[in-house]
C-alpha cells in the first residue's frame, strides 16, 4: 500500500514541480532573449543615426570608425548600405553579398519588419541576424545588418535554467520526503495492524496494535485491541477445554481399562462376546482423544506456518517416502497388502520431514485398512510445475464419485468403512498440515479402480537456500 500511495504522491509531485518549473524556463528564456534584442536594436538605431549624418554631410568616416570600434569590442559583424544598395562598411567578414544578408536588405529598404527568430535556448550557438531601415517612413536611405552573437545569452540562459532545476530539485526532495513522512506516518499503522491480525488469525499470543497515523486509524486500532482480546481470550478457553477434557478422560478410561481387564478372568464364556465389545470402544474412545489432540496441534501449527516465514525449511520427499514404505511394509504383510514405492529422482518438498512422514502414515495407513487384501498400494514422488508431489495409490474399491469430495471433512467415513477402527479425522489432520505449508491434498479415482491421492507443497529447488530439516516422525496412530 505504501509503494502504491508514494508512487501517486510522487507523480502529483512531479506534475507540480513541472507546472511551475516548465513556463519559468520559458519565461527566462525569453526574457533573456529580449534583453539581446533590445540592445541589439538600440545599437541598429546609433548606427542607423550615423547614417543618415554621413548621407547628409557626404562624410562616411565617423560612421566606418564607429563600425569599426563596434567589431573589434564585441566581435559581431556589421553591413551598411545606401538606399541603392551600395556599400558603406562591411566589417567581421560579413559581406553585403551573402544571401541571407541580402535577403535583411532587401526587407529593410522596403521598411518592412523583421522578425529576429524564436527565444534562444542553453544549446543555441547560431548567430542572429539584425536589420533596420535608415529613415522612417517612406523615406529609406540605406539598411543596417548586424549579425548578433548569442553565446553570451545562451550561456546567462543556461545558468538561470540551472538554478531553476537546482531550485526544482530541492522542492521536489523536500516534497517527497514530506511525502514519505506523511505516507509512513498513515501506513504505518496499517503495518502494526496488520501484523496483529496475522497473529490472531494464527491463534498466537495477540500483539496489540500501537494507536498511530490519523484518527481514524487510532481509533480501529483501539476498536481491533479490544475485539483481539476477547476473541484471545475465548480461543484460549478453548484450547483449555479440549486440553482439560482429553486429560481428565484419560485418567477414568486408564482406570476402566484396568477394571475390565481384572473383570476377564472372572467373566463366564457367555460373557466373552460382551467383553471384547466394550474393550473395543475403549480403544476407540483412546484413539478418538489422540486424534482429535493431534489434530488440534496441526491447526495450530497450520496457523503459525501461515504467519510465519517458512522458506528455510526442505526435505527430500523421495527417501522420507521409502522410509515410511519400510516402517508399515510388516503391517500390510500382515493384512495380505502389497506395498512398494514407484523408484523416482529426488524431490524436494518445501516442508518439515517430521511433517511429510506424519502425513505419509496417514496416508499409507488409510490405504492399507481400505484398499483391503491383496490390494497393492504404491507410493511415488515427482514434480510437476512448481509443486512437489508425493502420490499414494491403490487398486482397491475407492471411493465413489460422489463421495470423494467428502474425504477430508472431520469425523466422516463411508458406509462401507463403518466397521473399520477409525475416526473419521486423519484425512482432516493431513490436510491442515499441508496447508499451513502452502500446500493441498488431492483425492482422486485411480485407474481402472482405486484411489488415488496426491500432496502438493511447494518444490525446493536444487541451489536454494534452504535449510534442510532433521525432525523424524514420531506418529503412526493419526488414522482416518
């Protein structure tokens, strides 16, 4: 926002400066000009007189002196001529004869005016050609041609036009840097406040935003301060309640473990049924509380990465995959599952390692109870534009065209997964982790039948500056 105000204070600056700084030139220029004409032509008009003396007395010799003086002071060239062009002094090296001198003589001697050209610039190094009738009216007797050198007065234009650039120059500093005063003065605000936005959409320790800038800034800084403490305060009661809940059901539910399991040696045969009914949805129950724990610690997570600079952290998706493949490889043996990773080149993945292997277990996990026995699941990594892939693929039922979009909401499971241990909740874990990455999972029907879903984060190119990322995994219980 900042740059976007600046460059439009800027360019009214610049406008400004120009307005006044362009005519001013101009003005100087022509006056400077004018004042070369004006004494220009008030030397014609003493040379004009002489003329008109000598055509009286017959005696050029006051008049070829003065000339003469003229030019060797000043260096310009003067022509005088009488009424039937006849040369009285030529002094410079101009000659009557030349064209354009010719050409003054002949407007002269008709009495018509001549004009002596436009206003002069700094650059301006052609002389100027001056003319004048001698006589007034109908009664010319001679011309008078004066060539005129404007150096003088391009160099005094050139030296005015400086200090009216310096002068503009200076205005114009002193105007931008009012400008970015006052710009940094409203932005600034802005800045703080959106920082504590970000804070607060991260659910970290809010920042109070500083009042600053106009009023109207101060007074929603004081009106996002009070709504950032309530909105804290009711957030940090939530994470209370699910922290305090899920450890005061662990102690009852360790304790009715221990209970039923001291009931078993006690119980009838009849009762056995009833007996691995009620140990199975304590199981459930375990798990459920450790997923919805876990999945409460990756919107956290989730909302820090998206606050947080996170561009220093990479992994080699490849060899995380196949280390994983290696850690469930006896559980799906178990299951009759074939598992195996497609060989690849090494993928970078803009992640934590912890993070793509708790992901991975998730994903590997969902595959092995789901695509059923002797499905094959295969896991692969590659690129594709600016995304990194990691793909886990099955061959069993999948999932139903309408049902796939239904894969990562919270606590949902298909009807024909309902007998399966589960919570409904991994998918959902997987993705907020992702996400806080920059990143998305993406479920899709595999070909000729299955599943197939992909993670897309942000690829680490090779050269980087990346940071490399030394967490392990530490979860395999994070389960859809």
């Amino acid at each position: 926002m900042r740059t976007r105000v600046l460059t439009v204070v800027l360019a009214f600056i610049v406008l400004a400066v120009a307005g006044f700084a362009v005519p001013l030139l101009g003005v100087t220029a022509s006056q400077r000009t004018q004042q070369l004409i004006a004494a220009r032509t008030a030397d014609l008009d003493r040379f004009a007189g002489l003329t008109e003396q000598a055509a009286e007395s017959g005696d050029t010799s006051a008049l070829t002196a003065e000339v003469s003086r003229y030019t060797e002071l000043y260096g310009e060239a003067v022509v005088v001529v009488d009424a039937r062009r006849a040369v009285l002094v030529q002094t410079g090296g101009m000659r009557a004869a030349d064209p354009a001198v010719t050409r003054l003589v002949d407007a002269a001697l008709r009495n018509q005016p001549v004009s002596p050209g436009g206003a002069l610039r700094p650059w301006s190094r052609a002389d100027r050609l001056l003319a004048r009738p001698v006589g007034t009216g109908t009664r010319v007797s001679g011309a008078v041609v004066l060539r005129a050198s404007v150096r003088a007065a391009a160099d005094g234009i050139a030296l005015r036009w400086a200090l009216v650039l310096v002068g503009a120059g200076l205005i114009a500093v002193a105007c931008v840097l009012l400008a970015r005063a006052a710009t940094r003065w409203v932005v600034r605000p802005l800045h703080r406040l959106d920082h504590a936005v970000g804070a607060l959409a991260a659910g970290l320790p809010p920042e109070h935003a500083r009042a600053g800038g106009p009023p109207e800034l101060r007074q929603l800084a004081t009106g996002f301060n009070r709504m950032a403490d309530a909105v804290t305060t009711a957030l940090e009661q939530q994470r209370r309640l699910v922290a305090d809940t899920s450890h005061q059901l662990r102690n009852p539910l360790a304790a009715l473990r221990l209970r039923i399991d001291s009931l078993q040696s006690r119980l009838p045969a009849s009762a056995t049924r009833t007996y691995t009914g009620v140990t199975a949805e304590l199981e459930r129950m375990e798990h459920l509380l450790d997923d919805l724990l876990a999945l409460a610690n990756a919107e956290h997570r989730a909302g820090e990465l998206s606050v947080t600079d996170v561009r220093g952290t990479w992994c080699e998706a490849t060899a995380v995959a196949t280390t994983q493949v290696q850690l469930w490889q006896p559980l799906a043996e178990q299951v009759g599952v074939h598992l195996a990773t497609v060989p690849g080149p090494s993928v970078r993945m803009a992640c934590a390692e912890g993070e793509l292997a708790q992901v991975a277990d998730i994903l590997l996990d969902n595959a092995i109870k789901y695509a059923g026995n002797g499905a094959r699941v295969e896991t692969r990594c590659f690129t594709e534009g600016p995304d990194a892939v990691f793909e886990v693929r099955d061959d069993g039922p999948g999932l139903a065209t309408a049902e796939l979009p239904q894969a990562g909401t919270r606590f949902w499971r298909s009807e024909r997964h309902r007998d399966v241990r589960g919570s409904g909740l991994g998918l959902a874990i997987a993705e907020r982790l992702v996400a806080g990455r920059g990143g998305r999972i993406e479920c899709a029907a595999a070909h000729p039948q299955g599943l197939r879903v992909r993670v897309r984060l942000p690829r680490a190119e090779d050269g980087t500056s990346y940071a490399h990322s030394d967490s392990k995994s530490d979860s395999k219980g994070h389960t859809a």
